[in-house]
C-alpha cells in the first residue's frame, strides 16, 4: 500500500498542474482512487491469501468449471441493464441520474432470465465445452445476474455522487464472503459446488447497505413516476443501449472467451491452468487498475461538462502513470512466474506459471489501455470502439481456431494469444487517442461559432 499511495502521490503532481485549483483537483483525484484503491487491496488482499487454499482444496479441473461459469457471468452482465447505467455518470443533473438508474434496475430481472436460459442451452447442447457443468449451475446463475446487475447501477450512482467509501465497503464484502464461501465449502468436500455456491453467495453480499443508503435519495428524484420523463430519458441516452451494448458486449465476450475455448480444445484442466493465471492478474488489476478506471470516469465526466479544456491531459497523464506502475510487476513476472506459482499455489500449478510468464505483455497491455476505454462512454467515442471490438473478437477467436489446424499445443496457443492480444490493445489505445481529438477539435469549433 505504500508503493501504491506513493504512486498516486505523483499521479496528483501530474494531474493538478500549478494551480490551485487544478492542485485541489489533484488531490480529490487521488483520495478518490486511494478510497476505492484501498477497498480493493482488502478484497483482492482476502483472495489473494486465500487463492492457495483454493488451489489445495480444488484441482484444476474444477476450477476450469468455475472459470466457464464465471466467464458466462461476466459477459451476460454486460447486458442485463442494457448499459444504462453509464449514463448515470455522464448525463447533467442528479434526476436524470437517478431515472437512468431505476429504468436499469427494471431491466435487471427479465434480463437475468434470459441470460440464465441462454446457459442452460450452452449446457444441454454442448457448446463451447459448457457441458462440462451441472446443470444446477443455471440456477446459480439467475442469482448471481440479479445481484451482480443491481451492484453495478448502485456503483455508477454512487461513483456519480463520489460516496466512494460505500463502493468500497460493499466490494470488500462481496469479494471476502465470497472465498470465505468457497475455501468453506471445499473443506466440506464439495467440489464445483462448492466453488459455485460461494460465488452467488458472495454477490448476495454488501447490496443491504448500498440499498440502504442509496435508495431513498434515488426515489426522491423518481417518485412519483413520470412516465414522460423515463421516456425522454430514456431516449436522449439511446447511445448507450445501441452503442454501448453491442461494443462491450463484444468486448467483455473477447476478454472471457478464451476459457471456453481453451476447454473445448485442451479440456477443463488446462482452462483451470489458464483461470488462475487470470485469477493473479485480476489482483493489479482490480486493485489499481480498475479503481483508476472508476475515478477517472467520473474525473473526466466533471471535466468534459465544465471544463473541456483539460480532458486531453488527464488522459495524457493518466497514461504515463499507469505505463508506470505497471512496468515493475511485468518484468518480475517475465522472469519468476514459474517458480513463484510452484512456491504459493503448489507444484501441481508449475505449468500456470508458465502461462503466466508467457501473458505477461498481454497484461501490461490491459493494465494500461482498459481504464482509458471508459472515456468513449464520455466522449461519445462508442462506434470506434464498436468497429475496434468486433476485430478484436475475430482475432481472438482466429488464434485459436489457427492454434487447432496447426495442432498448436497449450503453451504455443497461448503464447501466440498473448502477442495478438498486445498488438489489439496497442491499436485500441490508437483509438482512443484518436478519440480524444476529435472531441478536442469539436470543442474547439464550438469555441469559434
């Protein structure tokens, strides 16, 4: 935690500048990101001290069955609010906020349904090595999309009205109830029960205080019910369902297909393998990473309706930052990945090691590039990211189906799956900053007229 107060420290030298106020801006920028920061390190900090139980008490065929349940979980996420909920942050006044976030909660529940049958079938017709799963799992999943879906508007309303502490509370009780869950139940003897259980039950976790607290000023706004009002809402944000949807469906299906599609070729062992590795990674990225992508959000939605002028050097400088921070761990990782999976997840898990040393660039690439990508939500950036996600899903799954003809094994698959993914996220990062200047010229065309 030092390391990475002492980190944010100079990120505020770069954002704030030399005026006062830019200073002020600099300081709130990086509290915010050390409140949501620090939720983080304890969550990930539980998982991380309980990640080599779970790897004694689940071999890794069972934890490639939880890797498919949740890559599942992750890409019908995406859609059960339709991605209204990012319009929580961008549009101007608290009671449109407030109408965009109880119209998402209404699409949570039919949604989680559907996604919950689309399952189902992924099970019963044997796609993508989803039969690997019982059939129960669909059950698990209808729970887990419900309150997965209800957390995420909860955290775009209160990210808007920088709570950031309660963000934090309820991320620490879900992560730590969930691998309490999970290292309890397999000390029992389940298997991938076991693993299923803790993870619904983990997302049950910490949605009574976030209720609590953020409900009763939501339906000050919304109550009573303006049926003219959600409509008009509803369709001044038609960007984010049209666009939105689509591109980060596409995006979050790029960034969780690979263990399906390492289970349908290399069987549920090895996605186990690859799972792990993702599992590590998931620590920096969710503890610095994803926090940076939260208050950066909302920082340049402040910036973008009041003062556009400094969008381009917050992303400037938070991109100097995170190339930064992210340099020290790669390079560790290039050089000791093997060794330290057989010291803390046990020799069984040698060959995670190997993967992970081999995804390293892949993750510096991501650590990078993906808190950046929320500008196209401010920035209206979302049909570049549309056509850039759509070329990123068919070069994902063009390595493996060239991994398959050629009788690549696991190691070349996913060696060569890591140089693709760097290259995509080179290009995205292009994007972005093409997206940038085009904001910047349109800016600066309205300052003239």
């Amino acid at each position: 935690m030092a390391q990475f107060t002492t980190g944010l420290q100079w990120a505020s030298k770069v954002v704030s500048g030399t005026s006062r106020s830019d200073d002020k801006l600099g300081r709130s920028f990086t509290r915010n990101v050390v409140i949501l920061g620090g939720g983080a390190a304890l969550a990930q900090g539980l998982n991380a001290l309980l990640a080599p139980a779970l790897t004694r008490l689940y071999p890794p065929e069972n934890m490639g069955q939880y890797a498919l349940f949740s890559s599942f979980l992750n890409v019908a996420l995406v859609a059960v609010s339709l991605k209204y909920e990012l319009g929580v942050l961008a549009v101007s006044t608290d009671k449109q906020a407030a109408e965009l976030a109880f119209a998402s909660f209404l699409f949570v529940v039919p949604m989680s349904v559907l996604g919950a049958a689309a399952f189902f079938s992924l099970i019963h017709f044997s796609i993508l090595g989803f039969n690997a799963l019982p059939a129960y799992s669909s059950i698990l999943m209808v729970i887990a999309l419900v309150f997965a879906g209800a957390f995420y508007v909860f955290r775009y309303w209160f990210v808007r009205q920088e709570q950031f502490n309660l963000v934090t509370q309820a991320t620490v009780a879900q992560s730590g109830v969930r691998s309490i869950c999970q290292v309890a139940i397999g000390a029992l003897g389940f298997q991938v029960g076991g693993l299923l259980g803790g993870e619904v039950i983990g997302r049950c976790a910490g949605m009574s205080r976030m209720f609590r607290e953020g409900w009763p000023r939501m339906r000050s706004f919304v109550s009573p019910i303006d049926d003219k009002s959600f409509r008009e809402v509803l369709r001044e944000n038609w960007r984010f369902p049209i666009y939105s949807l689509p591109s980060s469906l596409v995006d979050t299906l790029s960034a969780n297909i690979c263990i399906p599609l390492i289970v349908l070729y290399y069987g549920s062992e090895a996605g186990g393998y690859f799972a792990l590795v993702q599992r590590v990674f998931a620590v920096p990225l969710i503890l610095i990473s994803a926090s940076v992508a939260d208050v950066f959000h909302g920082r340049l939605a402040l910036h973008a309706r009041e003062t556009p002028d400094r969008v381009i050097r917050l992303f400037r400088n938070t991109s100097a930052w995170l190339v930064g921070v992210a340099v020290i761990p790669t390079v560790l990782l290039l050089l000791f990945a093997e060794h330290l999976f057989r010291i803390v997840f046990g020799s069984k898990w040698a060959v995670a090691g190997k993967l992970a040393a081999v995804v390293a660039p892949l993750f510096f690439a991501q650590f990078v590039v993906s808190p950046l990508s929320r500008l196209v939500f401010v920035l209206e950036g979302q049909c570049f990211k549309l056509i850039y996600d759509v070329l990123a899903l068919g070069s994902m799954v063009g390595v493996f189906l060239y991994s398959a003809r050629h009788h690549f094994s696991l190691m070349q698959a996913i060696t060569t799956l890591s140089l693709t993914g760097t290259l995509t996220f080179v290009i995205y990062y292009l994007v972005l900053v093409r997206v940038t200047w085009r904001y910047r010229r349109i800016q600066d065309q309205r300052t003239q007229e």
